[in-house]
C-alpha cells in the first residue's frame, strides 16, 4: 500500500456499542426509574395512612359524646307520673335545626328518685309513646311495649328502653344526654 491510497474505514465494532449505551438513552432510564420510584414510595405512604390511624386511635382518648344538661325545675315533674320532655342536644352543628331537640320520657318515682327513658325503641329506634291510662310505652312500628319502670313487655325488642343516668342539682333534674342510645352503646 502506497501513502497515496485512501485508508479503509474501519467497520463499527459490535462489543464496543453493546458495552456503552448512548448517554442519552441511559439518561432517560434513570428518569423512568426515578419517577416509578416516588410513585411506588407515594402509594406505600398513602396506604400507610389508615394504618397508622387505626394503630394511633387506641391511644387517643375519645371524648364523652355525652354532657350533662338541665331537664328545667323539679316542679314540672310530678311524681308518680311520666312526662315527655325534651332537651338540646350539646353537640349539634348549626345547621342541625329542629333535628337536634331530643325527646325523653321522665318518670318521677318519688322525691329525687327519678327514670329518665329515651324515647328510642331499642328495636329498630321508632319514638315509643306514653299510655298513662294502660300504664305501657307502646311502639307504633312493630308493636314493641314497655311496663313503666321501662321494662320489655313484649314484642320485637330485645331489651328494655335505654335510660340516661340523671342528678338532681340546685332544684333542677339534670341527665347525661347527646348521643343515641343503640343496643352497641347503651347510654
Ligand atoms: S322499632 Fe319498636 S318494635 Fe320495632
């Protein structure tokens, strides 16, 4: 070979290419794999959320649902009768209305000895009703009744009305009220 003829081109070497990757190529890997990453990272702490809820709520202490509120005067409450009255739920929102006055049936024994029944059927929930000449609470929506002192007489009701505990302070009959009594939380 002379220096006068053209020196062949040499052909691409095969191993060469396959080692090195093109830089540009190999970058945006590292960007797919970044961001399937966080993504993966994201979705694991999303999911970690609730669990850590349910585990960390054992260790808040809930707050009663319960408070105590004034029924009015000892003397709008005879004794030996049942009256309905009604209180203002203490944990209501504004926009709660009429929904938020919660009836209850007061039952003066005698002197401080009171019962204070929910009005709920401890059926299915149904306002239960007053009969002062049969002397029963009787449930309009399944035929549930109740003796006086609250008692199941019969019917679908597994067990007696709910009642609120009560105080009597400063001439005034008092009960522990706010939420809905069920057969899972009794007041
Ligand atoms: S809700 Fe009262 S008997 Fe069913």
């Amino acid at each position: 070979m002379t220096h006068d003829e053209p020196v062949p081109k040499k052909a691409p070497d095969i191993a060469d290419e396959m080692a090195e990757p093109p830089k540009e190529t190999a970058s945006r890997r590292d960007w797919m794999f970044m961001v399937g990453t966080a993504v993966n990272v994201a979705a694991g702490l999303l999911l970690l959320v609730p669990l850590a809820g349910y585990v960390f709520s054992s260790f808040v202490q809930h707050k009663d649902p319960r408070d105590w509120i004034s029924l009015g005067s000892l003397d709008d409450y005879p004794e030996k009768t049942t009256r309905l009255a009604t209180y203002r739920n203490p944990f209501t929102r504004p926009w709660d209305g009429k929904t938020a006055d919660i009836p209850c049936w007061v039952r003066r024994l005698s002197g401080n000895q009171f019962q204070v029944f929910a009005i709920n059927c401890a059926h299915l929930g149904c306002p239960v009703r007053w009969f002062q000449p049969s002397g029963l609470f009787m449930c309009p929506c399944h035929g549930g009744v109740y003796y006086e002192d609250g008692s199941r007489a019969s019917g679908p009701p597994p067990r007696g009305l709910f009642q609120y505990d009560y105080k009597v302070e400063n001439g005034e009959l008092w009960v522990k009220g706010g939420e809905m009594p069920t057969l899972a939380n009794p007041v």
